[in-house]
C-alpha cells in the first residue's frame, strides 16, 4: 500500500513537472509594470499632451527594433512638447523583421491620443508608465490598452486615479490639477 501512494506521488510530480516544463515553452505575453496613478504620471511626465498621430516607422538601433511615432500636438496639458512630437517606442516591424514587446504602448496613423511624455534625448519622448501613459481618445472617452500589462505595487493611495477608461475633460482636469 505505501508502494502504491509512492508511486501515485511519484506520478504526480512528473505530471506537474512536464506542465511546468511546456509552460516554460510558451512565450509570455505581458509585461510587469508599476502600478502608477494618473496623478504620478503627470507629475513625473515632462509633458502630457493630446495629439494626433501621423506616422509612425519602424527602424533597426542595434540589435532591437524601434517605431519613431510623430503626434501633431492639438492640446498641450502639461509641461513642454514642440508641436509635432516623436516619441520612441520599443518593437515594430523592420527589413521584413516583426518585433514585438508586451505592454508597450502601440499607435497608427490618425489615432487620437493623450501621451504622457519623458524627454529621451536629442529631442525625442518616450511614453511615461509604459503602456500606462498612453491613452487612445474614441469620442469622449480615453482608455489605455492595458491587455498585455500587470500591474503590481502597492494600492493607490485614498482618491487617486488609476489609468482606466475616463472621460476627456476628466483626464485633462486630474493632469492639470496634479501637484
């Protein structure tokens, strides 16, 4: 009898050590990220804007691929952004080569935006939050894509507003009225 028990137990473990084994097969598809209210994104962003999005290309720097995003300011919220913004993204396709990062931000051609923007040099932005600090406007609601992010950190604080679905003049009022 105790053969037996061993025998299952042995079983078992093998079960579960040949499912961690294909699940460390599958690639992950999310990215783990800070949760950031919109409050500290605007505080830490060197500028928040709302724009619209006229091209984007993807380019090899290194051994990675980058999409180069240029948003026609319409609205400028918070700090300083000239009137058309590049904005650096990991991932895209380049020389017939697709490269894709989870939780990245992603943006095309006529989209409306709001961006949450750090300097990254030789003036070009970087979106602030990751996926967290861009939010596609679709009426008069703005949403970020968070479908490939977790979010980990501990709880907002009482009254902050996590990145969410929200309406513009809302999103625009916290930004402007973060200290």
């Amino acid at each position: 009898m105790l053969q037996r028990e061993g025998a299952k137990a042995s079983r078992a473990l093998r079960c579960v050590a040949f499912a961690i084994g294909i699940l460390a097969l599958v690639p992950a598809r999310a990215a783990t990220v800070l949760r950031s209210s919109v409050e500290d994104l605007a505080r830490g962003a060197d500028a928040v804007l709302r724009g619209r999005v006229e091209r984007c290309v993807s380019r090899w720097d290194g051994g990675r691929i980058v999409t180069e995003v240029v948003v026609a300011r319409t609205e400028l919220w918070r700090g300083s952004a000239p009137e058309r913004a590049t904005i650096v993204v990991p991932g895209g396709e380049a020389g017939g080569v697709a490269q894709h990062v989870a939780g990245a931000p992603s943006f095309a051609p006529g989209e409306d935006v709001v961006v949450f923007l750090a300097r990254a040099g030789a003036g070009r932005f970087r979106v602030a939050g990751f996926a967290q600090g861009k939010f596609r406007v679709e009426g008069e609601v703005a949403r970020p894509d968070l479908s490939e992010t977790t979010l980990v950190g501990p709880p907002l604080a009482a009254g902050a507003r996590p990145p969410g679905p929200v309406r513009v003049h809302e999103l625009r009022r916290t930004v402007r009225g973060a200290p």
